[in-house]
C-alpha cells in the first residue's frame, strides 16, 4: 500500500472499531434517537465494507506479486482488482446512503426489480462495456504499456478503464476506444513478442529513389556505431514496394534488447537519417 492508502486505512479502521464500539457503551442513546441510529448504521456498513474491500485487495495482489516474482509480471490482475475494489466500494455507498436515511436495502431492491431490469436494457452498451472492461483487466493479451494497433488506431496503451481503452496515439492524442471493439475488430499486439528485432519501414519519392546497395553503404556508419545495435546480427535492407510515385524500403535490425524505449531511439535515428539521405538528394 502506498502512503496514502495507508493512511487512509488506517483511519478507517479506527473509526470503525470506536463506531463499533459505541453501540455498545451508548445503546439507548442509539434507541432514543433514531435519525442518527440511522446514520450511524449506515456509516458503519461503509466502513466495514471498505475495510474488508482493502484487506482483500492488499492480499490478492500480495499474493499475485509473490507467485509471479520471477515473471514478467503484467499490471492488468492488478487493476482488475482496483476497479471491481471500486465499483464494491460505490455499491455499498449507495447501499450505506438507503440505510442511513431510513429505507431497507432489501425491500428496494426487491421494488426495484422492474426498473433495474428497464435501466439494464437501456445502459445495454456501456454494461457490456464494463464487462468487456474486466475481461479485459484480467486477460494477459496485452497490458498497459503494450504498443497496440486496432482497426484505424494504433499507440501505446497508457490505462484501461471499465468503459474505454485509452490508447496514445503517434501525435501524441488520447484515442478513447470502447472496450467492446476489442472483441470484435482485429487488434495487433506490436510489443507481446518483446522480440529484439525491429523493422523500419519507410518511402521514397521515385526521383530520390535508389538502388539497395547504395542505401546499405550510406547507413553502414549509422549501424556501426550505434550502441543500442547488436552488430553481429547485422541489418538487412529490402524493397517492400514499388508504385508509380515512390518506392517503400524496409530495413530490418536486431537491437541489444527488447526495450520498447530502445527500439524508438533506433527508429527514430533510422528515419531521421533517411530524412537527411533524402535532402541531400534533392
């Protein structure tokens, strides 16, 4: 737990134990007085409710670190955890605020059997949403942090929420994709592999284009003494495609590491020398 959240327990705790305790030192206050019985009850669900719901999310993720210690250990399980601790916790607020001001939980739930089943059919998308949403959290297809592509976006996914996958696109733009698109559009997990070999891909106007040969020689020097490659694997420039205005190459090369942060550095001094090769041709 972090500071915090410790804190915050903490004081929880206390109160629910001196909460707890003075329905038993001042029993016939309570009885006397029943708006703040009310109240009183209704704050000591919250509390005891929140208590459990931290206990049980400290020890389930204790439990996740301890068996995947040795492991590439993926964050989705763990905020999977915090948002069902969420919604728990904002099931028994509301459930807290009925016995506070007087009304049975129970009894309102049963009255409102009708009227929950019209609000599910109405909120059908954003439920099946959450749904998705959890799967997701507790899937270990791919986890904050990963590089995705799905349909027309793609971007490193920086949170997962109940409703939407936020994805940061290359300009830099949060992209809200709802989380029941990834079940039903073709998503490409680009950092699943955590392979060490990249591919650069990139064109050129058909009247800079040149041969394969003569690109390799330009980009020797860049290969050579760049840190971040593994030179014994060496580089491998291709032709990918041929079109009546440009010509698109491919290079391919293995880095010292599968560090997303590693493998941007050598992309981005590829293209930034290709970008030069062209200025100079033109």
């Amino acid at each position: 737990m972090s500071k915090s959240i410790s804190i915050s327990f903490f004081i929880r705790t206390i109160l629910l134990v001196a909460l707890t305790a003075s329905f038993v030192q001042f029993e016939s206050f309570y009885k006397q007085r029943e708006i703040i019985r009310n109240i009183s009850y209704g704050l000591n669900t919250f509390l005891t409710a929140s208590v459990l719901i931290s206990i049980g999310h400290f020890i389930l993720v204790k439990l996740y670190n301890s068996r995947n210690e040795q492991q590439i250990v993926r964050g989705n399980f763990v905020l999977g955890i915090t948002r069902v601790a969420t919604v728990g916790n904002v099931f028994f607020i509301i459930v807290s605020l009925m016995i506070a001001v007087g009304i049975n939980p129970k009894d309102f739930i049963t009255s409102m059997t009708i009227v929950a089943m019209a609000i599910a059919v109405i909120f059908r998308e954003y439920i099946t949403n959450m749904i998705s949403g959890l799967i997701i959290m507790f899937s270990d297809q791919f986890s904050v942090g990963d590089r995705i592509k799905i349909g027309e976006y793609q971007g490193k996914i920086v949170d997962i929420t109940l409703a939407n996958l936020v994805v940061r696109d290359e300009d830099d733009d949060a992209v809200m994709i709802p989380n029941n698109l990834v079940f039903t559009a073709t998503l490409v997990n680009k950092t699943s592999q955590k392979s060490n070999k990249i591919v650069v891909k990139f064109e050129l106007p058909i009247d800079v284009a040149v041969a394969v040969e003569e690109l390799e020689r330009y980009l020797t020097p860049l290969f050579q003494q760049n840190p971040n490659l593994d030179h014994a694997q060496g580089f491998i420039i291709k032709v990918a495609d041929l079109a009546k205005d440009y010509i698109k190459y491919k290079v391919e090369v293995s880095t010292i590491s599968s560090s997303n942060k590693i493998h941007q550095q050598v992309q981005s001094r590829i293209l930034n020398e290709i970008l030069q090769f062209q200025r100079g041709k033109g």
